[in-house]
C-alpha cells in the first residue's frame, strides 16, 4: 500500500533571475538531468491596448503590476500586518477572504462582504458586521449574501474607536485573523478571529477594555431571550433571538438564535424582554481578558426559545477556543484507490481550563463521505445545503478516485477511416504551419487562447494515433514542442509580441505573457490557463521525455504556481494559491474584490488542471506529484458534484430549481459564490455556454462527468430546453452549432446513439475543440460503454466501462520503460506493454460486424471488421457506419443487421452500403466545415454589377461582400442556404438594420471589437442575417462561422450588476475568441480591453482584374498561387509561383539598412517584403515594400532595434497581380 502525506515540498528556491529556481530532485525515475533550455524573463516588457471613449489605448505590461499586492503597496492596495509579512514571503490569493488584504476594485479600506459560511464579516470603519446570510431568489440567482451596507446583516461589533483600513493579521488553510486599528493609535485594535465551517466568531480588544454588540435591522423584532446567571447582568452568556423578514418571505425559518458569550466578571446592559436588543455594551475585567465570542445557534420557524438555549449551553465550555492553525493530511491508497483526508485544527485557548475542542461545520461533501460520527442535533441551512457540527480537533473523509486515462480508448476498426478524414480536415484547415501551432490567421496569443489551442492539438495528436496517421500526430507533437519552447523561453527584448513567463517576487506569483482576463492585474484564472500548459507538457513528455526534460525546471515553475504544495514563511509561492481544502474546490478570482465572496464558474477547467499534475507527475516518473493531483482532483470531483451539478438534488434550494418553464431550469449553479450561486456566464446568456463553461474541456480525464448517466441526460435536455427558450442576441440560427462538440462529446457520456444523432460535421467548432476529437470520444464510448466509476484500480492511469451489453472494459496505461501488471478492484488482471495503453474485455462470447462497400462494378468488398464482446444469448444490432461517398442499403442480399450473440462466438452480422447517386440526400462534402482565406479574393464571385459576390462553402453557409465606392469600408452578408443555392443580388434598399435604415451603416468605433469590426442583425429581401463591418482593407471571419473562445472573467463587475451584489451578465452579446474582455471602472462603468497587443494595421490585398464574363467562378489555381481568374468565351489564364526563401538578412546595429537576400523564384516579375519589430507582423512597426530584384537593401530602419522579415514572389500580368506564399519568417542578424 502506497501512502502520501500533504508535505511533499516541491523545492523552490528563494530566487528566480534568468535561469528557473526549482532544485533538483523533483524530478525522479524516468526524467534524466538535463541541461535546461528555458528561461524565465528578467523583466516586464510589452504592451497591451483598450478600447475607450472611442479611442485605443495603449499601456505597457509592466504598468499591470502597479496595484498587486506587494510589500511597496502596504496601505494602499496591501492591508496586513508585519505578523502576517513575516509569516509569508508569497502573498496568499485567491482565498475566501481574500479581499480584506488586498484593495482590487472595492471602494474603501475594508475589503468586501467576506463569507465563513455559515458566518459572513464585513468590516466597517467602527467595527464588524456579523451575520448569519438572509436567503432569497432573484431572477436566476439564490442569494444568501451580505449587501455591504449592513442592510441585511444581524450585529455589528462596535469597537469603540474609529478605523482607517482593515488589516489581515494570519491566515490559515481555512481560518483568517483580521485586525482593525484605532485610527489615533494603532497599539489599541479588535482582532477578528473568522473560521469557515465554524458558527462562532471570536473577537479580542487590545488596548481597550469596552466593546458593544448593535442590533442592526432595528426595525425587526429581537430580543434577549435566555442567560446562564440569575439574571442576564450576572449572566456570561446572553441567547438573542432574531426575526428575519427575507426568510420569511422567502418560506424559510422566520428566526435566528445567536449566543453572546463574555469572561466572568464583565459587566454590561442587556435588557430582558424588550422588543429590540439594541446596543449591548460590554465592559471587560481586564486588558487580559478583553474578548467575547458570538456565534450563531439555530433557526427556526416560529420562536423556540428552549432549543436554542439548549444549543448555547452545550456551545459554551468551547466558547472561547479558536482556531489557531487549519489545515488537512491527505493519504492516496493506491491499492483500494481511496484518498483519505484529515481536517486538522490546532486548537486555541483563551481560557486554558476549558476543554479541548472546537465546534466544526462539516459540509454535504464532506459528511457524506464520512462514517462513525455523532452530529450535534442543530443544522444551518447555508448556500452549500445543509451543514452539521461536530465538537472536536479533527475529522475525516474518504474520497474514492476512479482513474484517468492517458488517451481516449481505441475506435473500432470500421471507425478509423471516418476519424482520418476529420484528422485531415482538421490539419488542412486549423494544422500546424510554419513553425506555428495553427495556421489560423488573427488568433488571439495570450496563456489562455494560446493554451486551448495546445489542447486542441493533443485531442487531435491522440486522433490520429487512434487511427494509425503516425506522419499527423508526429507533426502536432512537434508543432507543440515548437509552442511550449516558444513560451518556456524568454528573449529578455524588449518585443511586445514575445511569448514568455516572469516571477515576480514582490507578490509571489508567476505571470505568462501576452495576459488575458485580468492574470496579471487581477491574479485571476491561473489554475485554468495553466493547466492547459502543464497537460500539453505531460502529454509531451509521454512521446519525446528527453524534449521536455530540457524544459523542466519552467513547467516546474509553472506547476508551483498554483499547486505549490510546502507551508514555510520563505516559500516563494503560497500553499495551493487557488484551492480552498476546507470546501475541496478552487476559487478563481485572485482579489475576491465581489460583494458576493469569490467565486468559481469553469469547474471543469480547475480539474483539468489537476489532472494535468497526475499526468505530468505519471510521464516524468514523479509520484508525489501523481498523489498531489490525485488528491485535487478527486476533491475538485467531489465538490463538483455537490455545489455545482447537485447529482443528489439535495444542495441546490428548492426555489432556484423551481421550474418556471417545461423545462427544469435551474438543475445546475453554473457560478457558485461565496455567498450566492446562479444560472449565468460572464460574457453571455446563452444557456448552452453556461451550462457548458462547466464541462468543457472535453478530455481522457473527464469520464468523472459520467458519474450518473441519468444526470447527464438530465443536463443536456435541460440545456436544450433553456437554449430553446432563449431569445437572445448571440443565439445562433442554428443552435444546436453551439460548442457542438462538447455536447455531443458530454451527451455520449450516457448515450452514443443519440450523441451521434446531436453531432455535426459541419458547423464551426468550438476554438479549443475539434471534430476530429469529438469523433474519436464518442466513437471510443460506443465501442467501450459509459464509466464504470465505482471500479477502482492500483494504477492512476486506468479506467473501467461498461457498455449496454454489459461487457467491461479495462483501460490503462503503462508510461514506464517495463511491462506493468494492473490490478482492479474488482479482481481483474491486466498486463500493459511498455509506454502503450491496454484494453481488454470481461468474459463474454464474442460476435463480428463486417462492414461491405459497393465497387463501381457493382459488387461488394470487405471494407473491415469489428469484432465485439457480449453475453451469450443477448440480442445485437450493428453500429451504422458513415463512409463518404457511401449510404446504408438494408436490401443487399445477405445483409443481417441483427442477431442473438453465441456461446462458440459464431455470430457475423453483415451490413452492406452502395455508392451513392444524384437521386440521394446530399452528404456533407467535408467532415467540417472549410475555413475561408477572407483576404482570398478568389472564394468570391460577383453577381451582375451591382457590386455584391458571394461564396458558396461547402453547401451550407452563403455569403456576402458589399464593397462601397471607396474600398472602406467593406461590408460582409452571410444567409443560410441550400447546397450549391442559387441567390441573386438583393436589393439593398431593403437592408434595413436595428440602429438605422438602408444600406450605409456608419462605422462606430465604440462598438468595434478588437479586430475592428463590428456584427448587427439585418433584414434583406426578408431574410434576417448579419452583417459584419470591417473598418479598412481585409474581413475578419463572420462569428457565426469562426471557432468562438468564448470566456469567462472573473475579475470585472458585470455592467448588470446592482450595488451590493456582483450579478456576471444575463443578455447582451457574445464575446468570442477576438473580443476582448471587460474592466471595470470606477464609476461602474464597463470598458472593453483587447488581448496585450498593439493595434493591428489593415492586412494587404491581393488585387484582381476580371473581364467581362458569363460567369465568375472562385478557383485556386495551385497550392502556392491564390487569384480570382475570369473564364469568357474564349479561353482562361493560370499562373503558377514558387515560394521564395530568405536567404539572408543583415544588419549592423547602429545602420538604418539591412541587406537581404531572396531566393529566386522562376516567372516572378517581384517581390513583396514585410520587415517588422513584431515576430507576427503585427502593429504600426511592420514596412511594406515591393523589390524587382532577389537581393537588395531594406531602408528606413531604426537602429539599436530588432527587426523580423518575409517575402513572397509576385508577377504582374496586365493589370493582374499573381502572388506566392510567404516565406517563413526571418529574423534579421545583427552585426556589431
């Protein structure tokens, strides 16, 4: 039995300059030394730019630091004490209390609401406000928040004195001290000690000997209705009731009981029996014993004043101790596959002679996974469902982790055809080139984009080695090692667009640039953004181990980040910055600067990330880091479960999944909060991206979704109705195309029929997504069955499932160098070959489908056979198969499509499929849909002379082009349409938009998005559509078509969000991959911020000349040449260009000319050459020139200055311009 405690220290050095500061021996087993490639920045270069007031503007990625946390920012954006500073090197975010040490957005010196739960704090100049939440619905929303105002809490703690900030004094895995300094004289403070889970709330005077407990919400009745004296002024517990007229409202328990205990020999004023508390005012019998505790007891329907006095005095010998230390041990036994977690408090003591022991919440996702304990008979009803307590240091869970894999199982052999056409849709349209990860043009580059992107590519690496394509997967793996070494290494130059990682040890963290949604200014998403790293580096080091090991010491790096897993006052990162162990999930936002707590939306994106430590830990032979993310993982799971999913329908309140509609629309909490969770998205409304934001990315370690197939079919039909039911602006007219594939991956989970049914071929998919990887999930799941969770193995890399005949399978995967033995729990036996992944089948008879395609003679052929296990004596039918050019004919002699499974296996079942004719429904041409070259005038043709063309693609989408007299700007018109549908020019006195009739629609620049353009529904000819504008040369792809990144922030308050609550947008429009994000102002104002770029010029168009023509038909003349040619009468023209290369490019660093040489490409009349500071050619710093000859100078270059060229060849023929490829790109050598 292998056992692994919390302490594994990761071994991070103090400092980081140049060179990475992990120490050797994180790395053991299959990982040699190696000498490192990568690099860290030594400094914050770059830019970034935002939309405001009608104008770009442009900061530089250094000035993103100017409000973190640091030790310089103490008392203007850092709140904490010189405790706290010696205590920890690396400043905590990310936490539930976060905000009370770090002023991010809130509008005073005292952080926002703060959410114990069941407790909530918000600190006041004078003192605490202390409740336990009101609960309500609004809208899509249940509440059991704070309004910051005190309009709804119980009390607040008067200190006597007035503050100027609020400052965090420590802070534990789940408790936190906050002080509150006298404004006049900083020895005389309250400190507040707040633990989650636990109904009290400790508080301590130093320096004063007065304190006072206020009964806000004056207006309601309260009373003292219980003490332990002969009367309550000689009493040392007072019991308060309280009425609360919200839960009341609301159906819930009209009353709240609270405890007020204080030493012996304190004197104060309550006064028994009247219909307010008012204002308690206590005096101490000394400065020693200055502290008092309030806690809350019950709640009620109607008063019970003996239940809760009976509470109070079994809550009073423990009145006064405290957490002084929280934190868990967590223990993965491999062999029964049970993680096993202590949650352990040092217990603090004011008065030493009262017991040991604390009063300790335990939440649902904890106490259903305990066993043996005894709860006290009092419950809170809180925003994570019913939570009970039990008096003492520690308690115990047990968690069962079911297993990843390392890929999707394999695809039956009949499938892997149909797979290698999506594999090579997908490397013709979105495949590495260039030395690029994707030759998709105008991608956003940023550490979240970038790493969808790396996601995508693995799931499609994984494809083609499912189908046997060694030569695409070879490329992807290159193309990701091309990537990872891009970012992993810093050139320290000052290049805007350079891809690099800095640590900064003013505030503990590690920052990856270009930024996206608020990572740097906000600490916000770390985990999601880098877990997509740490998965394309695991996935990596599988298939080339010696490449990543060169890198180690930067995903190390990247790893501690946000997994750092050592507790020391010199740790350079904090204890797993993102991940709360006492509510076993992960929160999101770095400041938690929200009137709600902070919150979470992408849960699926935070296990992604630590499944990505179990894969990394397995592929370098690390197991402590294997247990690390074996522990977050199946906690995050579990959690998941709970808060978000509610799979046992017993967290979620009643009234939020009330159904309003037919449909149950409220079966998911898609933000949950400290103090709220809702039916929402940051950028949309749409239901099928909030429900998803929860799912995706779709992976070999997302078989935990399956964890109940009826859910997942709940989920789904309730994602459909809701998405049915939506009006909003960003649905698409086709709604089912929205993240596609992430449904129909998420629906095979429970169904592959039906998820084969939801799947399209030809829609756009999702940017981290492919079709290629959908395929290969769903068709694995066909052949495999749903997961069999509740089989454990001793191997972290394994998985069972069970299909509906009732056949297991067992997966695992073997990533040492030796043949390996699994065993399951169910007492199966597997032997896996080295670096391969094993599948192998429980005991059943066997079966085989033959699968025949017709021959243009008319006969048939074996195309392939899949044999199958099942029970004997079960009835089969045979998968229909999808086989381009090819349809289902039942009526061949000798086909028999289903049949009863034997004991001697002799069963065939032969399925036989003819060509396909013209009297036949059109079948898509492509497996996805083909991207278009917006810049390829050639994908047009024009339409009489009324100035419109369109494009017919790939039988579905038809588009439009308006070009106005003067080129700018261009309008673009997409319709759907019937395959090869014909469409005459429209009338564009008909064009009629919602902000302004006819055909000129001014261009706004407050409304472009970052690329410049800009999409509003229209109206031609009765038909509605969009339009896109595009201000300048060239067109971006219309929204509807290209792969949307549609993401979430959590950092900017929402712009429908009310005063005392944060409310993430429920309308509006959809933000995708080249929107930007929104940022808040302080005046609640919402402004757009593109990605960390500069603004991008207008791209260069080839230029055309058509003749007078019958028809005009877009063609590609060849591989490297691109033109729109023109065929008349007669005859038509076709040239072809080579691709040229730069053969050399010089330049002395002090001169203002670089001499560059060209290969010479036969036929070219020229050569187009682009020089730029920009490696993509981006910005104002990217010159255009156009040489006749294959060497010359480049001037009018700056000197000092680092400069980037490529060239493509170019003839003119008439008034035709024919162009070639670019070149690759160069880097300009300098020389001294």
């Amino acid at each position: 039995m292998r056992k692994t405690k919390k302490g594994i220290a990761i071994g991070l050095a103090l400092i980081m300059t140049a060179m990475p500061a992990f120490q050797h021996g994180f790395f053991v087993s299959d990982v040699k030394a190696a000498t490192q490639k990568g690099s860290l920045a030594t400094k914050v270069t770059g830019t970034w730019s935002y939309e405001a007031d009608n104008a770009i503007h442009t900061q530089t990625n250094e000035s993103l630091f100017a409000n973190l946390p640091t030790l310089a920012n103490k008392g203007n954006t850092r709140f904490t004490t010189d405790n706290y500073d010696s205590e920890n090197k690396a400043f905590k975010t990310n936490g539930w209390s976060t905000s009370m040490g770090w002023k991010y957005s809130c509008s005073d010196n005292f952080g926002n609401t703060t959410y114990a739960i069941p407790l909530a704090f918000k600190a006041v100049s004078d003192g605490m406000y202390v409740t336990k939440p009101s609960t309500m619905v609004v809208r899509d929303t249940f509440n059991a928040s704070a309004p910051e105002n005190g309009t709804l809490s119980d009390f607040e703690v008067k200190t006597g004195f007035g503050s100027n900030e609020v400052k965090v004094d420590r802070e534990t895995d789940w408790s936190t001290d906050v002080v509150l300094e006298n404004a006049s004289d900083s020895s005389q403070y309250m400190k507040t000690t707040m633990t989650q889970g636990s109904p009290m709330a400790l508080f301590r005077m130093n320096g004063t000997k007065t304190a006072s407990l206020l009964r806000l919400r004056d207006t309601l009745p309260s009373a003292v209705v219980g003490y332990n004296g002969d009367t309550p002024e000689n009493s040392t517990m007072l019991v308060l009731r309280v009425y609360d007229n919200h839960d009341d409202v609301s159906r819930y328990s009209n009353y709240d009981y609270y405890a007020l205990y204080v030493p012996k020999g304190t004197t104060w004023n309550p006064t028994l029996g009247e219909t307010n508390i008012g204002e308690i005012s206590m005096t101490f019998p000394s400065e020693n014993k200055a502290y008092f505790t309030l806690a809350w007891l019950c709640e009620s329907t109607g008063t019970n004043d003996s239940e809760a006095e009976k509470i109070a005095k079994i809550y009073e010998p423990y009145a006064f101790n405290y957490a002084e230390d929280t934190g868990v041990n967590y223990d993965y036994n491999r062999s029964t596959g049970k993680v096993t977690t202590t949650y352990n408090y040092k217990v603090g003591k004011m008065d030493s002679s009262k017991p040991d022991g604390v009063v300790m919440g335990i939440l649902p996702s904890q106490y259903k996974n305990m066993t043996g304990y005894s709860y006290l008979e009092n419950e809170a009803r809180t925003i994570r469902g019913q939570m009970k307590f039990l008096i003492g240091d520690s308690f115990i869970t047990q968690l069962t982790y079911s297993g990843i894999l390392q890929s999707s199982p394999s695809v039956e052999n009949s499938d892997k055809a149909k797979l290698q056409e999506y594999v090579d849709s997908f490397m013709k349209d979105y495949g590495p080139e260039n030395g690029e990860l994707t030759k998709e043009a105008n991608v956003q580059v940023n550490t979240y984009d970038s790493g969808k992107r790396m996601n995508r590519a693995v799931q499609v690496m994984e494809a083609a080695e499912a189908c046997g394509d060694t030569e695409d997967a070879n490329t992807l793996l290159k193309a990701l090692e091309n990537e990872l070494a891009d970012w992993f290494t810093a050139d320290n130059d000052n290049n805007a667009e350079d891809k690099y990682f800095y640590y900064d040890e003013n505030v503990g963290s590690l920052f990856g640039f270009p930024q996206a949604y608020y990572t740097v200014d906000g600490m916000t998403d770390h985990h999601f953004h880098y877990g997509y790293f740490i998965q394309a580096a695991a996935q990596v080091a599988f298939r080339d181990p010696d490449f990543i090991a060169q890198y180690s010491d930067i995903i190390n790096e990247v790893i501690g980040d946000i997994a750092y897993d050592k507790k020391d006052s010199s740790s350079k990162y904090p204890y797993l910055r993102v991940f709360s162990t006492y509510e076993g999930h992960s929160w999101a936002s770095g400041h938690a600067n929200f009137a709600d707590g902070n919150n979470q939306e992408s849960s699926s994106e935070s296990i992604n990330a630590w499944a990505a430590l179990i894969l990394y830990g397995q592929a370098t032979g690390n197991e402590e880091l294997t247990d690390l993310g074996v522990y977050l993982y199946t906690t995050e799971v579990n959690s998941v479960n709970n808060y978000w999913f509610d799979i046992d329908g017993d967290i979620l309140d009643s009234n939020y999944t009330a159904s309003t509609t037919s449909a149950n629309k409220h079966n998911v909490a898609s933000i949950v909060w400290g103090g709220k969770y809702d039916y929402s998205a940051w950028w949309t409304a749409e239901p099928l991206q909030i429900q998803g934001i929860n799912l995706l990315p779709i992976t070999s370690a997302s078989y935990y979704l399956g964890k109940s197939t009826d859910f997942v079919k709940a989920n789904f039909e309730s994602a459909q109705a809701n998405e049915k039911a939506f009006t909003g602006n960003d649905k698409l007219s086709t709604p089912t195309d929205r993240w596609n594939e992430l449904w129909s991956s998420y629906l095979a989970l429970a169904d592959t029929d039906k998820a084969q049914e939801y799947f399209s071929s030809t829609c756009a998919p999702e940017a981290g997504d492919s079709k290629a990887h959908a395929y290969h999930f769903i068709k694995s799941l066909e052949k495999v069955g749903s997961p069999k969770l509740d089989i454990t193995s001793d191997d972290p890399l394994s998985l069972v499932f069970e299909n509906k005949d009732g056949i297991t399978t067992y997966v695992a995967y073997n990533p040492t160098n030796e043949e390996k033995t699994v065993t399951f729990s169910d007492g199966k036996v597997i032997k896996v070959a080295p670096k391969a992944q094993s599948e192998e089948q429980s005991a059943g008879a066997t079966y085989k489908v033959e699968y025949y395609l017709q021959n243009a003679d008319l006969t048939y052929s074996l195309n392939s056979t899949d044999t199958k296990t099942a029970s004997a004596g079960s009835q089969v039918t045979a998968p229909n198969k999808s086989f381009t050019g090819y349809i289902l004919d039942k009526t061949v002699e000798g086909t028999k499509i289903s049949g009863t499974v034997t004991e001697d296996n002799s069963l065939v079942l032969k399925v036989y499929y003819r060509l396909r004719n013209d009297t036949d429904e059109p079948e898509s041409t492509t497996p996805a849909v083909t991207k278009i070259d917006w810049s390829d005038i050639t994908a047009w043709t024009e339409i009489g002379s009324t100035g419109i063309s369109y494009s017919v693609i790939e039988g579905k989408d038809i588009f439009a082009r308006i070009n106005e007299a003067d080129g700018n700007p261009f309008y673009f018109i997409f319709k759907q349409g019937g395959f090869n549908a014909t469409i005459t020019g429209p009338d564009l006195s008909t064009v009629i938009t919602k902000n302004c009739p006819g055909a000129e629609i001014p261009l706004k620049a407050s409304e472009l998005k970052e690329d410049g353009y800009y999409t509003i529904d229209a109206d031609i000819n009765g038909n509605t559509v969009k339009i896109a504008l595009k201000k300048g040369d060239g067109a971006p792809e219309p929204t509807t078509e290209a792969p949307t990144t549609e993401k979430k922030t959590t950092t900017a308050a929402p712009t429908t969000a009310a005063p005392t609550t944060t409310q993430p947008t429920t309308g509006g429009t959809e933000t995708t991959a080249a929107t930007p994000t929104t940022k808040p102002t302080t005046g609640g104002e919402v402004t757009t911020t593109a990605k960390p770029t500069t603004v991008s010029p207008t791209s260069e168009k080839e230029t055309s000349v058509t003749t007078k023509s019958e028809t005009t038909t877009p063609k590609v003349i060849s591989n490297n040449v691109m033109k729109e040619t023109t065929t008349d009468k007669v005859s038509s023209t076709s040239i072809r260009l080579g691709r040229t290369k730069v053969k050399k490019a010089v330049k002395r660093n002090k001169a203002v000319k670089a001499k560059i040489s060209l290969k010479k490409v036969k036929s070219a009349t020229g050569y187009v050459v682009k020089v730029s500071t920009s490696k993509r050619f981006k910005g104002k710093k990217t010159i255009t020139k156009t040489f006749k000859r294959n060497v010359f100078k480049f001037k009018k270059l700056k000197k000092n200055k680092k400069y980037y060229v490529k060239a493509r060849a170019v003839k003119v023929v008439g008034k035709t311009k024919y162009y070639g490829k670019w070149s690759k790109v160069k880097k300009i050598r300098i020389k001294k």
